[in-house]
C-alpha cells in the first residue's frame, strides 16, 4: 500500500518548492522592486535584465510557472482539508501561537494565490497585449488606492507564508526536531517576515 | 434543602446517524467528585433538570486512574479523561461533548478504532513470535530507555486526534499518537529491526507527510509526552528513508 503512494514524495515536493525556487525567487523579485525606491531609471535597468535574461521563457516555466501552480494548487487542497480550531469559548489553549501560524498559513496561502494570479495578469500577461512591464505600468496600477492596498496585503500575505513556511520546511526536512531548535526557528521566521515585508512594501511605496 | 448541587450540560446523541441534542442534569455534590462518578449518578437516576425521567447517558471508561485512555471526552471545552476531571476543578455548568473527531456510539461513547487501525498499519509492535527461543535480544542503552519511557506512557486515548486541525471527515491523517509510537518501537533494539517497514507505512497515506505542524497535540497530550518532537524525528527519519531507498542500497542490508 504505502509503497505505490506518491502522497509523501509529493507533500515534500510541496516543502522543497516552497522555499527554492519559490521563496529564493520571492526574494529576488522584492530586491528588484526595491531598486525603484532609488530612481524609475534603476527600476527599468534592473527590470529590464531580469525580463533579457537568456532563455527568460525557459527559466519563468521551469523556475516560476510550474512550481508556484504545484505549489498553489496542492497548497489550496491542504488548506481546505484542514479543520480550523482556533478559540472559541473555553477552548483557550487552542489559541496557542503555533495553531495561530497554522491557520495564517493556509488564509495567507490562499490569498497568496489570488494576489499573485492578479498580478501575474495586470503585468506579465499584458506583454501579450503590446504593453511593457517597466516603472510606468506599476506606477498606473498602485496609484489607485485600492490597488495599493490589495498590493500591500497580497505583499504581506505573501511574505508571510514565505516566512512561516521557512519554519515549517525546517521540520519538515527534519532540521529543527527539538523543541528549542524550533522555538529559535519561530524567532528567525518572524524577523525574516518583518524585514522581507518592509523591503516589499517600501518598494511598492515607491511606485506611486 | 441547602444541599449542594453539581450542573452538567450533556451533547447527548441517539446513535451514530441521529442528530445531538443538549440534556442538563443537576446531580447532589459529594466530596472529590470526579465526571465519572457524577455520569454514574446520573445512570442511577436518570432524571433531567425539567423533571423529566429520560435514558442514561453513555460514557466509556475501564481504568478509572488515567492510564487506559478511555473516558476521553471534551469537557468544558478540553479534551481529556473523565476519570481525573475533578469536579472541584470545574465550572459549572460542566460541559460534556463527546470527542467530535471519531465516530459517535451513543452520547459519549466514540468509536476510536480508527486510531487502532492506524497503530496496526504501522506495525507498533515488537515482533518476537517465531517456533523457537530468540534470546534476551540487544541491551538498551539507558538514555534510549528513559525517551523511550516517555514514549510508551501513550494510552490511545485520541486526545491528540480530537484537538488535532488536520485529523477530519475531509484529511486521512492518521494524528500524532501512531506516529510517537513508530518512533516508540523503532527506538528499541529488537524492534528497530523492522523499522523501514514502519517508516514504510508512515510515509502512506495519512502519514506523518499529513502533519499541519498547528502543534495543538503537544500542549493537550494528558500524558506529556513530546509529540511534536516524535513527528519531528520521524519527519527526518523518512526523509532519510526516502533517500536511502531511492539512490542508495543501504536498506537492503539495513
């Protein structure tokens, strides 16, 4: 029975991805938006690089495309398979900060998955339609405040499923196992998710 | 006519399809009371708080000191075992629900084979049957022993299942109790020798893959035992299963 079951190969796919190439590429993209905070002109170089990257088709399917549709579309699976019980009266210990990350993982995961469909088609898709992707078309995005303020939450949802899932990967691949590993783990999580976060929204800032 | 009274609000159930119900019942306080003995006093006399004379409630219970797991239900909220629910210890109205993870009996009476299934599937045992004398078998070493103890004070009660997000009608998640006991069994000499068809079993599926990390097990776990830290090491101890059976040849031997 277990043998033939892909499920825990494909549960570990699901770990790995989530962190190379998803959380290293997240990283890279949120550097790159914040070259705006220096000049439009800095945005549009380093844009332009990273869209005249040799083989750039090639990289986006293998190293964005495909993983973040695995990923996302098994993630929802996991997430509506779950059974959330945080609070409720007399339930208080159920409050505990890891059932807390559980169930931000999965709402952040979702939203995640919205924002980045969204925005996957307000700019990467619009190459198909003569536009460019360069400072302009974010700037026409985010200065209307409703867009900025899905960004901003798409942003933080984003790296905060990033951040968490940094903790969760660590258990997974069996690298934090005790206790105290996972409790310093928790701490370098939650720094890499303020400081992750401030850099993708002080670059989003920068486009109105 | 002062005399002191215990409240209770039973979730109470026909059989495994009808719909629950609320009962309350107002039974006379006596002293160290515990859930149990005051479901007993309601099987004495089955009356509810309107007057009305209605069927015992259900329960399940054997050990009655916490050791076998089986008067497990929710009250007031927590998951736990009725026999070491102190009344003294509660608010009243004391609030009994059966553990809404298994099947329901009757009232409070849930049906945990599923956890005995998934102990099955994980082989959580030693096996020693054969036609002739084995011997003593390897020595334990002694810091083993003492996390291996630990371990072993598992009484199946589904504790862990019950409070656990990712154990439900819609996930096949076996929760952390059949996994601690992998770890359990593949830490003894003698039974670390079938430890890769353990680790087999648990990388099924509802296998220790499932594992949503929300870590509620640890914190409800009556018996203390480090679940999070069992998962943990079996979360390692697969993947290096893995590895091995996929590249190398070393399980063939091992």
């Amino acid at each position: 029975m277990s043998k033939q079951d892909s499920s825990f190969a494909i549960r570990r796919l699901h770990s790995l991805l989530g962190v190379i190439p998803l959380g290293v590429f997240l990283i890279q993209h949120l550097l790159v938006n914040h070259t705006a905070t220096r000049s439009e002109e800095a945005f549009n170089t380093a844009s332009e690089f990273m869209g005249n990257l040799p083989f750039v088709l090639f990289l986006e399917i293998f190293i964005i495309y495909i993983p973040i549709l695995f990923h996302g579309i098994y993630g929802i699976y996991i997430a509506f398979t779950a059974k959330y019980n945080i609070g409720g009266a007399g339930y208080g210990w159920h409050s505990t900060y890891r059932n807390w990350m559980f169930s931000l993982q999965r709402i952040s995961g979702v939203i995640a998955f919205v924002f980045i469909a969204i925005h996957v088609y307000q700019t990467r898709v619009q190459v198909f339609f003569g536009e460019e992707v360069n400072f302009d078309m974010v700037h026409q995005i985010v200065t209307n405040p409703a867009w900025l303020v899905f960004y901003i939450i798409g942003i933080i949802a984003t790296v905060y499923h990033f951040a968490n899932g940094l903790w969760s990967f660590m258990v997974t691949w069996g690298f934090t196992q005790s206790d105290r590993s996972q409790r310093v783990m928790s701490y370098v999580s939650a720094i890499i998710f303020v400081v992750v976060s401030f850099i993708g929204i002080q670059a989003i800032l920068a486009f109105i | 006519m002062s005399e002191k009274t215990v409240k209770f609000n039973i979730k109470r159930q026909e059989n495994t399809e009808s719909k629950p119900y609320w009962e309350e019942f107002e039974v006379p306080y006596r002293e160290n009371m515990n859930v149990i003995s005051a479901l007993m006093e309601i099987q004495r006399n089955p009356v509810n708080t309107k007057g009305e004379k209605t069927t015992p409630v259900t329960w399940d219970m054997n050990c009655l000191e916490e050791v076998c797991g089986a008067c497990s239900m929710v009250i007031n909220g927590n998951a736990r075992q009725s026999c070491t629910a102190l009344i003294d210890q509660l608010d009243q109205p004391v609030k009994l629900e059966p553990m809404s993870t298994f099947p329901i009996v009757k009232d409070l009476q849930v049906d945990r084979s599923f956890m005995f299934d998934s102990l099955k599937r994980v082989k959580a045992w030693v096996p020693i049957d054969g036609t002739y004398d084995l011997g003593p078998g390897p020595r334990m070493p002694e810091k083993k022993r003492q996390t291996a103890y630990e371990l072993s004070k598992c009484m199946t009660c589904g504790v862990c299942l019950e409070v656990c997000p990712n154990v439900n009608d819609s996930s096949k998640f076996m929760g952390a109790a059949p996994i601690s006991q992998v770890r359990l069994f593949n830490l003894h000499p003698t039974g670390s020798m079938n430890k890769h068809e353990r680790l087999d079993a648990l990388m099924g599926v509802g296998g220790v893959a499932e594992c949503g990390m929300a870590q509620n097990c640890v914190q409800a776990c009556p018996k203390g035992i480090p679940l999070t830290t069992s998962i943990a090491a079996m979360q390692r101890e697969t993947n290096f299963h893995m590895f091995k059976s996929f590249f190398g040849s070393d399980h063939e031997v091992e």
